[in-house]
C-alpha cells in the first residue's frame, strides 16, 4: 500500500479547519469543490482521491488559508476583515473570488506577492547622545 504525502482524510480535516476560520458555511464550501453539500457530508471522514480536482481545490485553498494566516499572524478578526472585505489590489472581495481553482490561485498569488516582497526597513531608534555629537573628530596624523 502507498499513502500519499497527504492522506485524503487530513486534507479533508485541513480544509475543514481552514473554511470554517474563514467564515464559510458547509454550502459554501461544497460550492467551492463543485458538489453537493451532502456530497461534502458524505466525505467528511475520509476525504477524496489524491488525484481528484476536488483535492486539488481542497490544497489550493488550505495553501491560500496558511498564507492569509501568515500575513495576518494569526489574527483571526484581521483575517476574516481581509477575507471578507473588497480588495483594490485584487479589484474584488477575496471571499468572491475563491470559489473556483483560478479565483483561489489568484488570491494565494497576490499573497505570496506580499510576503515575498522585500521588507522596509525599520527606522533606527538609535540617535548620536548630544555628548557624541559634540566630541572633536580625531584626526590620525
């Protein structure tokens, strides 16, 4: 027998978590994998084929959750705040556009864009003492 890197049941579990921290109701989500919420039900336990579209849109969206979580580190009232509300960059609600395979890859790739972008760097609080400033410079001779 060969297991998968991921078991069908954890992804299952994994995007269970990361729907419901956004938000999402269980219609919601089985709109997402494009079944039924019954079929969502139905599955909940042990999860879908490793190969299936549904588990791809199932890894794709808990990779665009763990980045959101990331960037808002880990507070869920920012993360749900970015879900939830439009975007000018993305020109939409992220929750709008994750409801298919582009729209999420879409999303996770504008936040990739974030957290690969260089730091700005943090002004230095550290100033010359006013002795420092006016000490005479030494001069080697």
């Amino acid at each position: 027998m060969i297991l998968a890197n991921n078991p069908p049941a954890v992804v299952m579990k994994a995007f269970t978590w990361a729907y419901e921290e956004l938000g999402l109701t269980s219609t919601e989500a089985a709109q997402i994998l494009g079944i039924s919420e019954r079929g969502l039900r139905e599955t909940a336990l042990v999860g879908f084929e490793v190969a299936s579209v549904e588990s791809e849109l199932q890894i794709s969206f808990i990779k665009m959750y763990h980045l959101l979580y990331a960037m808002s580190d880990g507070d869920n009232d920012a993360l749900l705040d970015w879900f939830n509300h439009y975007n000018p960059h993305l020109d939409v609600v992220p929750k709008q556009a994750c409801t298919n395979l582009p729209g999420i890859c879409y999303v996770s790739d504008y936040l990739q864009s974030l957290q690969s972008e260089p730091a700005t760097p943090v002004p230095s609080m550290v100033t010359n003492s006013p002795l420092e400033q006016n000490e005479p410079e030494m001069v080697a001779r």
